[in-house]
C-alpha cells in the first residue's frame, strides 16, 4: 500500500519555487548587462574613424585607394600603407596619387571602409618643395616610425650587402632563424609558394604585437610598408632593409591564426666583428 509523503512533496515544490525564483531574478539582473554590452559592440562596429594620409594609388574600377595614413588613435594604428574599399566608389571621382587628404572610415565586414574623403585642411601643401618643408616632412615621418623604428629602417637598394631568399609555407618560413649583422643592409626575395595569402614582417616584439591587433580588427587587410610585404599564393616580392642595431627581431606572418600556428622567425642581430 502506497503512502504519500507529504512533507517531501512540500519540500520538493519549494525547492523548485526557489530555483525558479533565483533564475528570474538573475536574468532581471543580467538583462541590462547584456544589452548594454551588444549595444556597445553595436556602436563600435558603426563608429566612424578619422585620420589623415596621402594618396598613393586609385583605381576608379575597383572602387579602392591605397593610402599612406597617419597614426590613427581611436583604432590604435600606426602609421602605415594600405588599400581601402570606397563606399561610394564616386567618391574617388576627383582623388589623385599624391594628394594629401582627410578621411572617414566605418568597419563594414572584414575590413574598414572610406566613408568620406576630401582634400586634407592642414599639413604642408602637396608639391612644397622647400627645405623647411622636407625637413617637417622628415621629422614627422621619423616621430611616428614610418621611417626608423626599432627593427631598423629602410635600406638603400644601392648599398645592398647581400640577398637572402625566403619561401613562404602553408605555415611556415624555410628559414626559422636568420643571421644578420648590424649595420648590414638585407635585401629580403620572399616567394609564397602556398596556397593561402601570406605576410612577411620584419619588428621586435612590440611592433610584431601592434600589426597583430590590426589584423584581428582588420583581417582582409592587405598592408604594404617599407618592412612589411603582402603576398597572395604564387607571388614574389621583395623589400630592402638595413638592421641598425643588435638585437632579437622576428620576421612573422599574422593573418590571423598563421603566426600561432607558428608561421615565425628568429632574427639575430649581432656585432660585426
């Protein structure tokens, strides 16, 4: 003969009251967390970025300008060369190699697009070739490492020292380490024999650690500068570049996943003797 128990099923019933309770109270409580956060996830992704660059090449066809830009801070940036999809292709109607502009950009997808571009307000005027303002343009380039930087800087192709050939791998470099002398101007040949977009970067680690967060907010960036080179499968570039001092340098790739998954290398840089 079966009895029922009360007092468990009272006991059972509450429990399950107060579980009940405690879920809808937190989720009271986590609701304006949430939506605070994919709010401001919302607002970064459709905020708008200014900087500050001079026109390196347009192409009316495919709708993009590649530009050498200024430091931009709201996204971290240094100054660098690269491509940028117009919005508005239409925008570039009037937009010629040499000019010096201001900018808007908006992360759209993978990447950041033009939203506005005019002719820049400030800085020396394009075609000033006067000696005060070489000499600002000079001092600019070399404050925001465009020219130095910690790595060393760009080489003269006329004073090569000597050439050394880099394969790119699906992922990894032929050479884990490589040997340079300071003082020593590298032309670097590097051929991506793979089948995925590779970079080729020369920096210390601070360097290697910067480009890395641009390419997680950016990852179809394609970045052309004096110590970096974008290579689609098949292709072969090269870039020059003295080493200025000794030091631990890395030559890495980081579109993202490749260096963790150990698409790096070593670059001493020791005493000529």
């Amino acid at each position: 003969m079966a009895f029922f128990d009360f007092d468990n099923t009272m006991e059972n019933d509450m429990k399950t009251v107060f579980i009940a309770a405690s879920l809808a109270l937190s989720m009271t409580v986590l609701q304006p967390a949430i939506a605070a956060e994919d709010h401001e996830k919302e607002a970064t992704a459709a905020a708008t970025h200014v900087g500050r660059g001079k026109v390196v090449s347009v192409d009316n066809q495919a709708g993009t300008v590649k530009l050498t830009h200024d430091p931009i801070k709201s996204l971290k940036w240094p100054k660098m060369t690269m491509d940028f999809k117009a919005h508005d292709p239409a925008m570039l109607k009037d937009v010629k190699p040499g000019a010096q502009v201001d900018f808007e950009l908006m992360k759209m997808g993978g990447g950041y697009h033009i939203m506005k571009i005019s002719p820049s307000t400030e800085g020396h005027k394009h075609g000033d070739d006067s000696t005060a303002a070489k000499e600002s343009h000079h001092a600019h380039d070399g404050a925001h490492g465009h020219g130095d930087s910690a790595a060393g800087r760009p080489g003269n192709p006329k004073k090569i020292s000597r050439t050394i050939k880099i394969t790119a791998l699906d992922i990894k470099y032929d050479k884990p380490e490589i040997q340079i002398k300071a003082g020593e101007t590298i032309k670097f040949v590097v051929t991506n024999t793979g089948k995925l977009r590779h970079e080729f970067m020369i920096g210390d680690m601070e360097e290697q650690r910067q480009h890395a967060e641009m390419m997680k907010q950016m990852p179809d960036m394609v970045h052309e500068d004096a110590n970096t080179l974008t290579l689609e499968p098949g292709e072969t570039k090269s870039l020059v570049w003295q080493f200025t001092k000794t030091g631990a340098l890395e030559v890495a790739c980081h579109i993202p996943g490749h260096y963790e998954a150990g698409m790096v290398s070593k670059v001493i840089v020791s005493k000529r003797k």
